[in-house]
C-alpha cells in the first residue's frame, strides 16, 4: 500500500551529499585555524621586516657617517699644510689617490679661494654661507648637503673644518667635495628585502640622490629627526612601501631605504605553502578521511539493506543479509531486524497455506 499522502521533504539530498556539507561545516574550524597560524606568521614576519628594515637604514648611515668623519680626520691633516704654493698640487695628489672625493679645497677667512684641487665655483657670499659661518663660530665640522653653485659633476655632499693661523683663530676652511654616490648605501646587502631601494635626503625631506626616485614619494610626509623613522606611504607610481631612515651627521642628511611593503595577500603570494597549501592540504585531507570512514562504516551498508529491502519487496524472503556480518554493531541490528521481519512473513504465509 503506497502511503502517498505523506509530504515530502523540500531537500531530497542524497546521505552522501547531507553528510559530506555536515562534514564540510565540521572540519571548517581545522581550516580557520590554519587560516589565523598564517596570519600570525604574516604578522611576525612583517614585523621582523620592520626591524630588519630599520637596522639596515642605521647600519648605511652608520656606514656614510663613518665615510664623513673620515674625510674629517683627512681635512683636519691636511690643514696645517693646506697654505703655499704646493697646496693645490698637494690637494689634488690626495684627491686623485682616494676614492669618493670629488674635490678638496681651501678657502681664506673672508671665503676667496685659496687653493683646490679641481675647479671651484664662483661665489660672492661664500663667506655667509650657513655652513661657513658655522665654522667661524668654532664648529669643528659643517655639512651642506646642497651647496651654492656646481662643486662636482655630479651631486655631492660638501664637509669642512676650520683652519686656524698660528694663533689658534679662524682662518678659513678645508673642503671635501664627496660624491652622493659614494655615501648611498650599498643594495648588495643581503638583510634588505627583496626590491629595496636606497636615498639620500636632506633634514626638509629634498632628495639628493636616489637608486630608484620613482620608488620614492614625491615629498615624504613625515618629518625627520635626530632618531630613526619608519613610515608606510607610497611611491611616484602609487604602490605601497615601506620607508625606514636614519641621520648621516646630525639632522643635515639621511639615508632613506624603500621597500615593498608585503600586504597579506602579497605575503600569501610570496608564501603559498604556509599560507594557502598547507591549510587546504590539512582541510582536504582531513574532510576525505571522515568521508571515507563514513562512506566504508554507514553508508554502504546502508545501500546494502537498501538492495536486501528491495528483493524482500519483490517477495524474495529466501535472502538472508549475511555480509552486514562486518558491519557496524548498529547495523548488524538493523540486518538482523529485516532477517527476522522476513522469516516472520515466510512463517505467516506459511500458516495462511495450512489454514
């Protein structure tokens, strides 16, 4: 007798697909942790960058500073002999047998030129320059990071000292004209981050010289100071980087290093296996060992009843389930359930007959 009163159920999915969305939903927390594991390592990685990244920019200041105070010590030897007819032939000597330096040269009190060894640029008020004047109010050392006129075929950082007469007052100064160049650090380095770029800047954020400029903004948007700074902003071309900097001598020069700056899903793409195969891998493997646990535990021995009820239907009792033999405990009931419902409909067919 077909029951066809009875509503059926809006979702005819099959036990296969129900059990595999609630298997699915069961081992999503196995997939989010993996998911947070990656984030945290982004997250540390990230912030190991920011720290490489500012020991980097302190490690090429420290390098450019060293560079400075050494043409220091160099101008202030070279100041008691830095008068006579042979100053500019002893100037050039010591500036063609040392790199980096693109000129040396020695200007009187009232800022004239005394001697150089290459040429010099004209210019009247040398004498009021900021960075002479300094030197004539006793500084021992002055930085100009864009001098007045073309001190070099290239851009260049201006050091000097005083020079002092036999009486122990201002005499004028000692120059050493050294290349940006030679100052910028060095992109061999193999603690900077894949794609950085190096620059040199000034205290009011002009850059002087850059590996890369386009890798660069424009103007940067923080202010520099006697610390290090680390700030994220982006370049000419509008992508986003890092930027760490570090003074040279005092708050005059800076070095500046830029370097992409890994947004999560950059990271990811960088590390596929951390951040997106290992935790697939892991929700994967897990979600097809319940499946096929379930599929070889219930569900087949559940088609296997199926096919027994199917054959009792069609009035076949003499078919015994003896495979669910190794099913399950809760199966093995539910086989010895059918085997007993069908011997009770031999037996009463049976008595029907004698009857």
């Amino acid at each position: 007798m077909k029951l066809s009163g009875l509503a059926r159920p809006g979702w005819t999915a099959t036990i296969r697909v129900r059990l595999g969305i609630a298997l699915a939903v069961a081992l999503l927390p196995v997939l989010f942790l993996s998911g947070l594991q990656a984030g945290l390592a982004f997250h540390h990685q990230a912030q190991a960058d920011r720290l490489s990244l500012t020991a980097a920019a302190q490690r090429s200041a420290a390098t450019a500073r060293a560079r400075i105070e050494s043409a220091q010590v160099l101008l202030q030897t070279l100041a008691p002999g830095s008068v006579g007819f042979q100053c500019a032939n002893r100037l050039a000597d010591v500036a063609a047998h040392i790199r980096g330096y693109e000129n040396l040269i020695r200007f009187q009190a009232s800022g004239r030129l005394a001697c150089a060894a290459a040429d010099v640029p004209a210019d009247d008020q040398r004498a009021a320059r900021p960075w002479f004047q300094a030197l004539a109010r006793g500084a021992p050392l002055a930085i100009a990071a864009d001098p007045a006129g073309t001190y070099a075929s290239q851009p260049s950082l201006l050091a000097a000292v005083p020079a002092e007469d036999a009486s122990g007052r201002f005499d004028g100064a000692l120059v050493a004209v050294m290349s940006l160049a030679s100052l910028r650090p060095d992109l061999s380095d193999d603690t900077l981050p894949s794609g950085s770029q190096v620059a040199l800047a000034d205290a009011s954020g002009h850059w002087l010289s850059a590996t890369d400029p386009a890798r660069f903004p424009a103007r940067p948007r923080v202010t520099f100071g006697a610390g290090s700074r680390l700030w994220l902003e982006t370049d000419r071309g509008g992508r986003a980087r890092l930027f760490a900097a570090a003074p040279l001598v005092g708050q005059d020069v800076y070095a500046v290093i830029s370097a992409p700056d890994q947004g999560l899903f950059s990271w990811a793409w960088l590390n596929p296996v951390s951040a997106v195969a290992l935790p697939l891998l892991a929700f994967t493997l897990a979600l097809i060992a319940v499946w096929s646990i379930a599929e070889r535990g219930v569900v087949r021995w559940i088609a296997y009843l199926q096919r027994i009820a199917a054959i009792y239907a069609r009035g076949r009792f003499s078919v015994r389930p003896l495979q669910a033999e190794r099913a399950p405990p809760e199966i093995r009931d539910l086989a010895d359930t059918l085997d007993a419902m069908a011997a009770t409909i031999v037996a009463r067919d049976a008595a029907l007959r004698d009857h």
